[in-house]
C-alpha cells in the first residue's frame, strides 16, 4: 500500500484475539519552550537520553518515584543534577528509600517550594526560569538539559467507547491480562498495576500471549467442534487442583457408552472461557459437567468421585 493510500485509508483489521500493548507518553506541562526544544535539552527519559549529558548540569521537574530514581539515574552522567520541587524542603513525593539516597547524594541538590514556568533557550536548553511559590518571585536559574517527570498519560484515548478503563484512563485486567471484553488482553505500561518497568511489561506479555493462545484454542473448539456438531457433546469442567476431579471426570466418561454422544473434557487451571461462556462454577469438591447441541446448553449433568 502506498504511504499516500495508507495515509488516506485507515486500515482494518479481523482477529480471534487482540493484545493491547500501547504503553504510555509523558505528561506534558505546556509551558513555554517545552515543545520547542524537545530533543534540544528537553527530554522525558534518563536511561534513554542522559548520556547525551555527559559532565553537565541537568534539572529534573517532578518529585516522585519516576522523578527521583530518573533523578538518581542521571548522576552517573552529569555533573550536577538539580531537582525542582513543589513541597517544602524535604518533602518528596516518592519512597522513603529513594527519598534518603537522592538527599544524601553529593551530586544532587534541591530547590524546594518551586515551579518551573518557562524553558530558556533559542535552539538548544540554556536554562529554566522559576518561579517561588512563597515569595512569587521569578528568577532564570542556568542548565544544560530538563527531564520533565511528572506523570504518564496511557495511550488509551482510542479506547473510550470500546472498554471499560479506569478513572485515569488506565486497562484494568486480571492476573491473565484478561479484560472485561471476551478476546481482549491488555500487557505493559497501559495496564492497572503497580510497577510499570521492563521487566514487568515483558512478564505481561507472556502471559497475555500465553492466555490469547487458549482463548482461541477454546474459540476453535467451540465453533469447530460444539456449534456443528450434529449430535450431543457432554463437556466435564475439572480442576486439576481438586481432590478427586479427574477420576470423577473419568468415571462420567466411562458411564457415556452411547456412541451417539461426544465427550470432552476441559481442564480449567489451563482454559476458563467454555466454563465461563457457559456459566459453570466448579465447587470445592467436584468437577461439572453439562450436555450441549449445537453450542447450546442442555442440561447439568451429576459428577461424583468415589
């Protein structure tokens, strides 16, 4: 497709599955001179960008764990890094570890009860000016470079009326990365969650992809083998987990002697979205069963282990 075409025609796509994976973007300010001289000493990431800093005094605008820890990151690289903070001194928006070890660091230094309000420079940073906030007096204090810290936004906007988010914009899931929407997973920084790094986007996707894997397994079956079947199918929902589910599942199957019938077993640890379409909640003890036609439930049917 040419780029004109593409730029033209949105393209539209079918799956069994979706993984929504569409991170986050940092909070803008909007003050004067931010836009214009991103990637002129503006910048929004210290592992990405701090090296570019080497031997220089740098500002960071934010106060919590983001803030800091980038705050931290950059001293391995500039020679002075200069935190902006809103709250009086000693006053940090992010965990008490990280609050000690940046206070205690020789190359870091604070400016309490502060706003940043313009970013200095023509085609490069060449400072910031600030603004007190209990006098109101306004100054230009001289740098390098500005790491804005000071929140994320989830790429979620286009999700507004197609899934429940939560009041931040946020995808809520389960442990499965399962969202409320059959199909629909979500991994990474977008997701609700406590700790947004590398390590626990990667551990989303393999399980989002793990869990994507079984939805369509189960969505093959369903309509490959339940929806045309001609005659009854009798699904047994068992946990491997539960004491006595598997032999109670494999007595049923030994009971079912009418070749007319078809038999299959679901184990749910691995796969939930036959029990949960159908609506069967395994108890304590024992497994479940129902009989189908045609994708459609019958009837329960009684499981008992010995």
């Amino acid at each position: 497709m040419s780029q004109s075409l593409a730029a033209d025609v949105p393209a539209s796509f079918t799956a069994k599955a979706v993984i929504l994976a569409t991170g986050t973007s940092a909070r803008i300010l909007g003050i004067p001179g931010e836009r214009e001289l991103t990637g002129q000493g503006v910048a929004y990431c210290a592992t990405c960008d701090a090296a570019f800093f080497q031997d220089q005094h740098v500002v960071v605008v934010g106060s919590g764990d983001q803030a800091i820890e980038e705050g931290l990151f950059l001293t391995k690289y500039a020679s002075r890094v200069t935190v902006v903070v809103l709250h009086e001194q000693g006053v940090l928006d992010c965990n008490r570890q990280s609050a000690e070890k940046a206070l205690a660091h020789p190359k870091m230094e604070f400016l309490w009860n502060s706003t940043v309000v313009r970013v200095e420079g023509s085609d490069h940073v060449t400072g910031v000016t600030i603004r007190d906030s209990r006098t109101g007096s306004v100054y230009k204090y001289p740098c390098n470079g500005v790491f804005f810290f000071v929140g994320m936004i989830p790429a979620t906007g286009f999700l507004q009326d197609s899934l429940p988010l939560n009041r931040q914009g946020w995808i809520v899931t389960n442990d499965r990365m399962e969202t409320t929407v059959g199909g629909v997973f979500a991994a990474g920084d977008v997701r609700e969650k406590y700790l947004r790094q590398i390590t626990t986007a990667a551990a989303d996707g393999a399980t989002a992809a793990t869990a994507a894997e079984r939805y369509i397994e189960e969505m093959n079956d369903f309509e490959q083998i339940l929806m045309p079947s001609e005659k009854p199918v009798v699904l047994a929902f068992w946990d491997p987990a539960r004491t006595g589910s598997l032999e109670a599942v494999m007595q049923l199957k030994a009971s079912l002697t009418d070749e007319s019938v078809q038999f299959m077993e679901v184990d749910v640890s691995r796969k939930k979205f036959l029990a949960s379409h159908f609506g069967v909640v395994l108890s304590e003890k024992q497994p479940a069963a129902i009989r189908t036609l045609h994708g459609q439930k019958e009837a329960n049917l009684p499981l008992f282990a010995s």
